[in-house]
C-alpha cells in the first residue's frame, strides 16, 4: 500500500507541471491573486512605514501568509504592544481556519500524513471559498489544492514585497491619507464578513468594548478582550433565537 | 516574534485537517468560532477612527472618523475591497481639504 503510494508520488513529481488537477488549481488562484495584489501592496507599505525593514516585511508574508493577521501585527507593532499580545493576537485571529479546515478536511481525507502541513498551511479564507466551490469534482484533489493553494502563496509574497521595496526606495511619506488604508480595508472586510443580525450587534458590542478597554487597559489587549467576549455575546444571541 | 506568529498560524489551520477527519467540533464552539472575525475586525477598527493618543477623538476634525461614513457606505454598496480603499482614500483627503 505504502509503496504503491510512493510509485504515485513519484509519477506525480515527473509529471509535475503537466498534471492537469495541479494546473487547475493554480489557474482558479488567478482572482485569488488579484484580490490580494492591492492588499499585499498595501500591507508592504504600511510595514515599512510603521518601521518594519522591505526583508522582514517579506518574511512575515513567506513565513506567516495570513494577511489579516499581518495587518493586525503591523498595527500592534506601531502601537508597541508586547510580542506576547500581538502571538495572542495571530491566534485568535487565525481560530477561524478551524472552521474552514476542518470542513476541508472532508475532501482531503486518507492522504499519507506528510501531505497535511503543506494542505494546512495553503488554507486561507480565499483559497478555501474558491476549493469549496469547485473540489468537488476533481481527481487529485490535494493537488487541485495545492495548486490554487500555493499560487495564491506566491501571489502574496510577490505583492506584498513589491509593497514593501517600493516604499523602501519611494518615500511616500507617513501620515496623512495612507494612515486611513488599514480602516478602510477593515471596514470592508467587516462588511463582507456580516450575513446576519446578530452578527452586526457583535460587531457593534465588540467595538464598544475595544474602545472602553483601550481606554482603561494598556498595551493593545484591548482588541483580544474584545474580541473574545463579543463572540461570547454571539454565542448566547444565537442560543436565544 | 515572527516565529511565534508562525506557530500560531500554523496550529489551526493544520491540525484540524490532519486530526478531525470527519468529527463534529462541538456546536457552541462552532458558533463562538463563527463570530470571530466580525469581533476582531470591530475591535481592530473602532479604535483606528475613535482614539488618538489614547483618548476619544469625537470632534468633527477627526478626518478619519467623517471619512468612516461615506467609506461604510461604499463598502456596503459594493463590498470590494479595492473601490473601498481607494473610495475611503478619496474621501479622507475631501475631509482633511474640508477642515
């Protein structure tokens, strides 16, 4: 059984660029690719400008690639939060993908175990809504993931460090209109996130309290109390309807 | 600090795929899960538009919080994030102009 794996494998790595689930994959990344294009600029920008060096704002994306998590670091790091809350920060942040990983691992099941951390690290809210919609009828369907998967990857390593070396050698100065991109595209992605009522109430409840502990609790836990009582809040809204 | 966000990016997204196979998580814990990223994204924005040196900014010379309206507005309309920012970008430089 495991060998007759390894003898698929190894076709599949000769096969590499022809393998039409791989090829699939990556040309499905394509809108993928141009939804993160002004979003890894903007974050490239905003990095550098907040003080991070165009390399480490490079290796945040090749190594980390979670572009809201990014962004939330960025603005931590600004506000010099503890590297403690920004870690506490990615997290809860990143809870999300349990959701999305564990119902794409409905599809990408009984795989040789060493496929996993590869599958997990391409999933992202994009890549799963995309896979969602189209896995279903592919073959190879760890291969039509990794394809739509790691072209987003690239996707988003090459805009956000096109972002951060522009920035490096055009000073487009701070301050001004650039400091209103972050909650502009947080506003937008609000809105996007929201398909209920009760989402809305704790959003609204989530942002009073964010306010109501900045103003009394230092150090940028403010976002993660917030966060973690408004979902609460979510929680028994739904338990009651 | 990057290494830690890389753990912590990883644990969820991997873990789950390789281990729950076809378990159920818990239902309560799916909803808690389900309204996360609406709670952070409010709690990382309304700070970005209310406070300025860690206390509340409530005056009409806050060109980002007069930029918030008609940016909400886009975002709703269109719900792209590319008309938005460039929308909200034309907006707060109207308002900053305006005061």
């Amino acid at each position: 059984m495991s060998q007759r794996e390894e003898n698929i494998i190894n076709k599949n790595f000769t096969k590499k660029f022809n393998d039409s689930s791989l090829k699939a994959g990556s040309k499905d990344a394509l809108p993928i690719i141009l939804g993160y294009l002004p979003i890894g600029l903007a974050y490239g920008m905003l990095a550098v400008n907040k003080g991070l060096t165009p390399l480490q704002t490079t290796a945040m994306s090749v190594f980390v690639f979670a572009g809201s998590s990014q962004l939330v670091a960025i603005e931590m790091i600004a506000a010099e939060a503890a590297v403690v809350a920004i870690v506490i920060m990615t997290f809860l942040v990143n809870l999300r993908h349990l959701l999305l990983s564990a119902s794409l691992s409905l599809h990408l099941r009984n795989l040789p175990l060493y496929y996993y951390p590869f599958l997990g690290f391409l999933v992202t809210d994009e890549s799963f809504a995309v896979a969602m919609s189209k896995i279903e009828n592919k073959k190879k369907k760890q291969r039509y993931f990794i394809g739509l998967g790691f072209t987003a990857y690239l996707g988003w390593v090459f805009s956000s460090a096109v972002g951060a070396f522009l920035t490096e050698f055009i000073n487009f100065g701070s301050g001004g209109a650039l400091d209103f991109v972050l909650p502009a595209m947080f506003v937008v992605l609000l809105v996007m996130q929201i398909s209920s009522r009760s989402e809305i109430m704790v959003a609204i409840f989530s942002a009073l309290l964010s306010i109501f502990f900045a103003l009394t609790i230092d150090g940028s836990w403010n976002i993660i109390l917030a966060t973690v009582l408004a979902a609460f809040l979510g929680v028994y809204i739904s338990g009651n309807s | 600090m990057i290494f830690g966000m890389v753990v912590v990016t990883f644990i969820p997204r991997v873990l789950p795929l390789a281990l729950l196979g076809n378990k159920e998580l818990p239902e309560s814990v799916v909803i808690w899960l389900s309204y996360i990223p609406a709670a952070v994204l409010a709690a990382l924005l309304a700070p970005s538009i209310l406070l300025k040196n860690s206390s509340l900014y409530l005056s009409l010379e806050n060109t980002a919080l007069i930029a918030f309206f008609p940016t909400l507005l886009v975002a709703c309309k269109t719900k792209n994030i590319f008309y938005t920012v460039s929308g909200g970008l034309i907006f707060y430089l109207i308002a900053s102009a305006l005061v």
